[in-house]
C-alpha cells in the first residue's frame, strides 16, 4: 500500500508539472492531475490482481462527489463578491474613501488607520485578496500616492492588506476548508483571526508607509482622482446594508431558539438587496451578476477541482501517506520550518494546501495538546502571504496589474514586502506555539 500510494503521488505530481509547464491554467492543471491520479489508482489495482478493483478506470462517483465538497465555500464566495461589487456600482466605495480623505487629510496616523480598515473590508466579507484588489486596490493605491508613497511600497501594502483581508474573519477560506476536512466546526475563529489579520494589516501599512514620505495631502488633487459619488449617496445608504448584515448575523447568535437558520449566501443576497434598494441610481443587477460569476470562475474552479484531487487522493491513499509524513515530523521542524511550507504551497497549489497539509497538521497539534482552533487561525494568516510566489501568484499579479506596476517584481515588489511577511509568520508561529494559553481567544 505505501508503494502504491507513492507511486500515486509521483503521477499526480507529473500530472501537474506537465500541463503548468505548457501553460495550462492551474484549475485544469490540478484537474488533469485529479484524473491521472484516479486512472493510476485503477490501472494499479488491476495490474496487482487486488479484490478491490474498480469497475471503471476513472471513478465517476468520486469525481462528482469531490467537486461538491466546497459547494457550500463557493456560495458563500460568489454572494459575498455580488454584494461588494454591488456596493462599488452604487457608489459606496468611492463615497467612503472621498469621505476619509477630505476629513482626516491633515491627519496621517487617522488616516492610515482607515484606509487599512477599507483594505480589510472587501476581503473580509468574501474571503479573496484578489476582490480587495480589485474593489479598492486602485483608490487606495492613488491616496498613498498623494501622501508621498512610492510605488514600490504602494503595491506592497496594497497586496499585503488584501492578503490579511483574506485571512480576516468573518470568512476565511483556508480555515473553513481545513475545518470541513478535520470535522471541525468554524466556529471559534473570529477572535484569533481578527487579531492576527488586523496586526498584521497594521504593521504592514505602518511599516511601509508610515516611514516613508511624509507629505501633506493635497486634498483637490486627490479627490480629482477619485471617482465620484453619485449624488444623494450618505452614510445611511452605505452602512445600512452593513448593519442589516450585523443585524441578522447577531440575531441568530442572541435567539438562536427562535431564529431561523439563515446561511451565509442567504445573508449576504439580503444585504444586496438592501444595496440595490437603497442605491442613489439603478443598479444594472442582472449585468453586475453576470460579471461578478465570469470574474469568480478562476476561483470556483479552484475549489470544485481541489475538490475532486483531495477526494482522488483519499481514495487511493495518497493523502493519507502526506498524513502520515507530517504527524510524524517532530514539532520543533514544524515550528522551525511553517513559515516557509505554508506560503511556498500556497503558492503552488493555493487553496488546496488548507485540506492537504491543514488538516494532518490540526490532527498533529490536536494530538500534541494544543488548541486546534488558534493553531489552524495561525497557519491560516500564514498562507495568504503565498499569493505573490509563482507558479499561480494571483493576488501579487492582480495587484501589479490594477496598479499598472512599472518596477521589477521579485527584485522590487516581493522584495519590499519581505519584513512584513516575517513579522506576520512570526506572529503567526507564536500564536501557534502558544496556542494552549492562547485558547482563550476561541471561546
């Protein structure tokens, strides 16, 4: 059996390889490598006259089963984006960064602070950094311009920040796959990850911008650059729907006998109608659904086909040979050496690295008398920080693009965001080592 799950291993890899070098995208890539591994698996079994061979080279129930493993993530995700790109359409982001701006311009630290909450905001809500990118990238991109920021520094807050928003409660996508795949609640998350990810964030910003030019904002210039808001947009309109979101959220914690069970999608659709209603113009709903699905179907894609390779895997034992390999390694190499797996596998194979290597780890630690929910929040802030490594890269080149970056990307762009990466994956590490007396936070 461990011959076969190696050599299981070996073709999934090659799989993989194959089809990345020749350009293919990386959700075909690990699909390709889902049905080398599953057709390895049968052709092995029959060759080696085992009792349990398939009737099929390719194991069609498993294949449809792991694609619906997440359905419940990619729900979550496409509502949440729908909601935050009906915001942006409305109005409302342009409002609240003009707003931030033309109040606080002569008040750096303030803010700085805010525009950390904006970055925050987005990713939070939907779980992607590359949705931070995309809604408030640019805007906050062209206040840090007008403050004195290079555009080194600006492109590397701008990633770093949507990285943490990714890892911000309430969403956190690594988190909640780990968790389905270890049996565990998401439940217990919010405060661990919401100190992380805000730290984080907050150094980030500081470090990068808070040292740099110090120049008074221009107030006419900058708002010249911004987008408009259209006219009868307020505070009201813009946080209402937020407050309705807080609302049925804490609802359902307070009466939690009498309240119906309203999932995340079905929050998230009711506050976009409250968008929609309460926008100052109309709101061309149909078009804004329309983009929101073709922008998300890279990410979907992502999770339907980790799906079906974590099942393909499971099924003939590959995964449970990675199991095996890190429950066994001694925890002093795992503390030593996370902050450099973490973001280099998510930068291989992003999302799929929270079921394959989050899961017999939360098992190691759960083992090894260490609080499972501070340990997985810890990892979960540390795999965001692989976005900007090849092969995939996608929050680091979504940022370049938005951004129209001119400099070099590893020697200038990676390279700036170098000490707020440690500083996060130390954070993240001593979390992790001291989950037990940090367990508090999960309650």
């Amino acid at each position: 059996m461990f011959t076969h799950s190696v050599l299981i291993l070996i073709v999934i890899a090659l799989a993989f390889a194959i089809p990345k070098f020749l350009k293919l995208s990386t959700e075909l890539s690990m699909f390709v490598a889902a049905l080398a591994g599953a057709a390895a698996h049968a052709i092995l079994l029959k060759v080696t006259g085992s009792p349990h061979n398939p009737v099929s080279i390719l194991p069609i129930r498993h294949i449809v089963e792991g694609a619906f493993t997440y359905f419940d993530v990619c729900l979550i995700f496409l509502t949440a984006t729908f909601f935050m790109a009906l915001l942006r359409e409305s109005g409302g982001v342009a409002f609240i960064v003009r707003k931030i701006v033309a109040t606080f311009h002569a008040r750096r630290t303030v803010c700085l602070l805010l525009l950390t909450l904006v970055l925050l905001l987005p990713g939070a809500l939907t779980g992607s950094g590359a949705t931070t990118v995309l809604t408030v990238g640019a805007l906050v991109g062209s206040v840090l311009a007008a403050m004195g920021v290079d555009e080194t520094k600006r492109a590397a807050i701008i990633f770093l920040c949507s990285a943490m928003s990714a890892a911000a409660p309430p969403i956190n996508l690594w988190a909640m796959m780990a968790a389905a795949g270890a049996n565990m609640p998401y439940v217990g998350f919010g405060k661990p990850l919401f100190v992380l990810s805000v730290a984080g964030a907050l150094f980030s910003m500081f470090w990068l911008a808070g040292r740099g030019g110090r120049e008074p904002i221009d107030v006419d210039e900058v708002l010249a650059t911004l987008p408009q808001a259209p006219e009868g947009q307020n505070w009201v309109r813009v946080l209402s729907p937020f407050l309705l979101l807080l609302a049925l959220v804490l609802a359902g914690r307070i009466w939690f006998f009498s309240m119906p069970v309203i999932g995340l999608p079905l929050l998230f659709v009711l506050a976009s109608l409250a968008v929609v209603v309460l926008s100052p113009r109309p709101l061309p709903v149909w078009k804004i659904a329309s983009q929101t699905v073709e922008a998300l179907l890279p990410l979907v894609g992502i999770m339907v086909v980790v799906g079906v390779l974590i099942q393909v895997m499971a099924l003939s034992g590959a995964r449970g040979l990675i199991s095996l390999a890190v429950v066994t390694l001694p925890l002093g190499v795992l503390y030593a050496t996370l902050f450099i797996i973490l973001p280099l596998s998510e930068g291989l194979v992003q999302y799929a690295v929270a079921p394959l290597l989050g899961v017999p780890l939360i098992m190691l630690f759960n083992m090894r008398g260490m609080d499972p929910i501070i340990a997985l929040a810890a990892m979960s802030v540390i795999w965001p920080l692989g976005d900007c490594l090849p092969p995939t890269a996608v929050v680091g080149r979504a940022t370049v693009m938005e951004l129209g970056y001119k400099g070099r990307y590893f020697g200038d762009f990676v390279k700036s965001c170098i000490v707020p990466i440690l500083f996060i994956s130390l954070l993240g590490t001593l979390f992790l080592i001291f989950s037990t007396r940090l367990s508090f936070l999960g309650g």
